[in-house]
C-alpha cells in the first residue's frame, strides 16, 4: 500500500465517477465479471463451566471437558461469474468453491460444488440451485441455505461520502453455547479514511451487545471488532476486507454459570477481472 500522501491530493478521480472530495460508495456485482475470492478464518473459542460438583459431573457426562477450548481455521477459494445483462437489469451469477479446506488440510466443501442465482446492480445474488456432486444430501441442502442466508443478510448502503465520514450497519448474531442460544446486536461502523485514483480505504470498528436471553438466566456480555477495507473504485467491489474480532459472554444460574471467550480473525480478498 502506497503511502506517498501527498500525491493523492492531486490524483484525479474524475475517471471513475469520482470528485476529488466524495466517493460513490455503492457496492455490488456486475455483469459478465469474474470475481475469484479468497477467505481465510481464524476462530479460538474457550468455555469455562462453574457450579457444584454434582452439575460439573453432569457437564462432564455430556462429554464436555472444563473448559472446552476449540481452535479452528478454514481457508475457501471461489470463482464467482456472472453473465450477460436482461432487459430488467438482472443477470445470472454463478459460484463455484475452487478450494475449501480446515486446519488440517482436509476438505470442508467438495471442489468444483457450484450454487447458481441472479443478481443486478442494485441488489446482492439471490441463488435458487446448487450441484454439488459425491456429497450428502443434507450437507447440500445446509451449505445452500447458509449462502442463501448470508447474501441475504449483506445490505451495503449506497453512500456518497467525505474523507472523514462514516456510515454504520446493525446485524443480528446468534452464538449457541451448551444449548442455549446468545443474541447479540453487532453495531459495524465504515470510516472513510482516504482514496486513491482506483480504491478507498476504510476503518472498520464493531461493537457487540447482548440483545436478548432467556429470563431465567442473568447474562451479561460484549465484544469489540476492529478492521480495514478497501473499495474498489473502478469495479465498485469490496476487494479486501481485514477483520479481528473479540467478546466475552457471561451466563448465570442458580446451579451453574457458563463462560465464554471469543477472538476470531477474518482476512477476505476478491480479484476482479472482466469476461
């Protein structure tokens, strides 16, 4: 990343829609473009059981060790494609995972498994087909819904913004542990920090807050995030996207308390290139 400061006061940014001051903020898809993705993740997660001997017994009987520590990694490569423009401004998409593998080099989700869908510049893919050959039928069906899932939950505003300006986004987020279902509100707030002729550079800061628990339970919890992302003018994409993450859950009964502490790592890279 260049830092010569200097020159980009004078860089034009006329080419790509672009005053020298504001930036049209509006990302999504495009036809007939090649994105290949890259994504890496990083997940330590450690919970801690209290209570007396005869509930921790119970824990144990369950088969869990105290504390139960899991450490996870995964790194995914995916060709996403789209096609020709119609005439109400859709076009299809579809995305094939290259690469999927776990921390031990074994594959997650089978090579060459496509999902298939339609998109528009105004609106993130809605996938309606998945081929995913030499795997079970309810692992199909649950890697579907969850990429139908995430694309519906990804809502990028458009936005025309300063240097120094920023926009915020809430999202929900449910954590289960031991059974019971955490809801948090994760609060994501984009600051525009500078730009260059072809990309924008933006700092990322989450805040996480306990939105709702069973009354039963005393919980008490939060998380911060922090980050950075860069925006592809040209192309109007999210081409990388760098994020850490933290929080520690706290859940109390009369008989046991349940605690758990959270660092992940997110690191997201897209290349873009036209077909």
């Amino acid at each position: 990343m260049k830092k010569a400061l200097l020159l980009l006061l004078v860089i034009p940014f006329s080419n790509y829609g672009q005053s020298s001051k504001i930036l049209d903020f509006n990302a999504g898809y495009a036809p007939e473009t090649t994105y290949n993705q890259t994504t890496y993740t990083s997940s330590n997660y450690e919970v801690t059981y209290t209570g007396s001997e005869e509930i921790l017994e119970v824990f144990k009987k369950n088969g869990a060790t105290n504390p139960t520590k899991i450490n996870k990694k995964y790194g995914i490569e995916t060709q996403a494609k789209t096609g020709k423009i119609d005439k109400d401004g859709n076009f299809p998409i579809t995305i094939e995972y290259l690469q999927s593998l776990d921390e031990n080099g074994t594959s997650i989700i089978p090579s060459g498994t496509m999902l298939f869908g339609k998109a528009s510049a105004s609106s993130m893919p809605q996938m309606d087909s998945i081929v995913a050959n030499n795997t079970e039928e309810s692992f199909k069906n649950a890697l579907f819904e969850t990429v139908k899932s995430m694309f519906s939950q990804v809502i990028m505003p458009q936005k025309k913004l300063k240097i120094g300006e920023s926009f915020t986004q809430e999202n929900p987020l449910t954590i289960p542990v031991a059974g019971i279902n955490f809801e948090m509100i994760i609060n994501t707030t984009y600051t525009l920090k500078r730009m260059t002729a072809k990309e924008a550079f933006f700092d990322i800061v989450q805040t996480y807050t306990i939105k709702l628990i069973e009354s039963r339970f005393d919980t008490s919890g939060s998380g911060t995030g922090s980050g950075k992302l860069i925006y592809d003018i040209p192309n109007h994409f999210i081409s990388e996207n760098n994020l850490d993450m933290e929080f520690d859950l706290n859940l109390k009964h009369t008989d046991f308390g349940i605690n758990l502490i959270s660092k992940s790592g997110y690191r997201q890279t897209v290349k873009i290139s036209k077909n």
